[in-house]
C-alpha cells in the first residue's frame, strides 16, 4: 500500500519480507520489549500477519504497527515491604522479570501486545482476496489426478469428502490466521479436480479413473507424471 492510504487505527494484512531489510535487520535492541518484537518479527518472515496501525514511523514510508501475541515473561514490580523482606536497599523501586510455571513446571503465557516498525508498501487491505497462481492450480489438478489413476467411483466420492472436509477446517484456521489464506486456495483447488473427476466418472460409467484417457486431466512435469500403461 502506500503510505497515503493507510489509517491509523485501522486493521491491515502485513505480508513480511522472507528476508527483513538491513534497517531492521541492524536495528539495536536495548530493552527486553525490543528484543521480543525482534524475535516475533523474525519468525513472522515469509508469513502473513494481521496487525493494527498506530502511527507512522520516523524512516519515510514506513508504519509503526501493534499486534497482539501470547507473552512469555512478565514483570512484577515489588511493593516497599517486599523489597524490604528481601534486604534491599531502600530509596528505589526493584522489578522481578522472568517466567510463569504451574505446579508441573510448565511455562504459562499471558496476552500481550507487542509493535514493529515496518514499511508500509507490506500492508494490505485486511478484506483483500488472493489469487491462485495459475501455475499453482495447474499443479494441484496434476497432483489429483495422479493420486485419482486408477481409482473407483466410490473411492473418488470419498477423495472428494475428504477434500471438502480439509478445506472447512483450512478456512476455520483461516480466520485467526491470515497466513492460511493460500492453503484455502489450494484446497479449494483440490476439492475442485475431485468433483471433477467424480463427475467424468459418472457421466461416463466408468469403473475406474485414467488421466490419460481424460483430456481435462492435467500433468506437471516433471513433478507430478502420470504412470505408463
């Protein structure tokens, strides 16, 4: 997006480099806050990321943006009588940071919020449909019909249950997870070539599936090759 469109306040898709640009590659961590969106950011890469717009940053075309993730360490700030039970010296406020364990040792999370400075043309509207890559739909047919080669009616009925049971649990993840958007592609894509089979193979009466009789059928070489009769 450019910077212009954007809304502070506004929530956006952040599609994140798979390489992070040197500024914040080399960008000094000085606080355990700073080091947590670093790391966050750092696993987001190649990822697909819902966040909100709170600002825009010093560097041109870029956005400060936050985005809520489970936190790990947490900070308790003692009162003066706790302070003094442990002997410390008075006159100044003392914080204990670490991590939460439950009675089996088990490290607990909390809800937190962290922001990264990020460049804006990473943004996306949040409601922005994706699109197959046609070479991508070309290799998903290929990979179903492949694994359709010689394949009764019956059990392509059940191939294509499956596949639609596989794309309403892709599209349920997909709304908490805007990096799951591509995989309902694909699934849709999938289940697509096994309605299509099922189709041919009931118009047709046939007893089981050959791609190579199938001039719909697609292949992908040199990936997916169907078998040599």
């Amino acid at each position: 997006m450019r910077t212009g469109d954007v809304v502070v306040g506004e929530t956006y898709i952040a599609s994140i480099a798979q390489r992070l640009p040197a500024r914040i590659r080399d960008e000094p961590v000085k606080t355990a806050a700073q080091w947590q969106a670093s790391m966050q950011l750092h696993l987001a890469c190649g990822r697909r990321i819902t966040v909100t717009v709170t600002g825009f940053g010093e560097d041109p075309d870029t956005v400060v943006v936050s985005r809520d993730v489970p936190v790990g360490r947490v900070a308790l700030r003692l009162t003066a009588e706790q302070a003094a039970a442990l002997d410390l010296a008075e006159g100044q406020e003392y914080e204990i940071t670490g991590i939460v364990t439950d009675a089996d040792g088990q490290a607990l999370t909390f809800p937190g919020t962290i922001t990264h400075t990020i460049p804006t043309r990473w943004l996306r509207p949040a409601g922005e449909q994706l699109e197959l890559h046609p070479d991508t739909e070309h290799f998903h047919r290929a990979l179903v019909c492949r694994d359709a080669d010689g394949v009764t009616p019956e059990e392509i009925d059940r191939a294509a249950g499956k596949a639609l049971e596989q794309l309403h649990h892709v599209r349920g993840l997909a709304l908490e997870d805007p990096n799951v958007g591509h995989a309902v592609l694909t699934c849709e894509a999938d289940h697509r070539e096994w309605l299509r089979i099922a189709e041919r193979m009931r118009a047709a009466e046939l007893a089981a599936y050959d791609p190579r009789a199938d001039p719909d059928a697609v292949e992908h070489p040199p990936l997916v090759r169907f078998r040599q009769t």
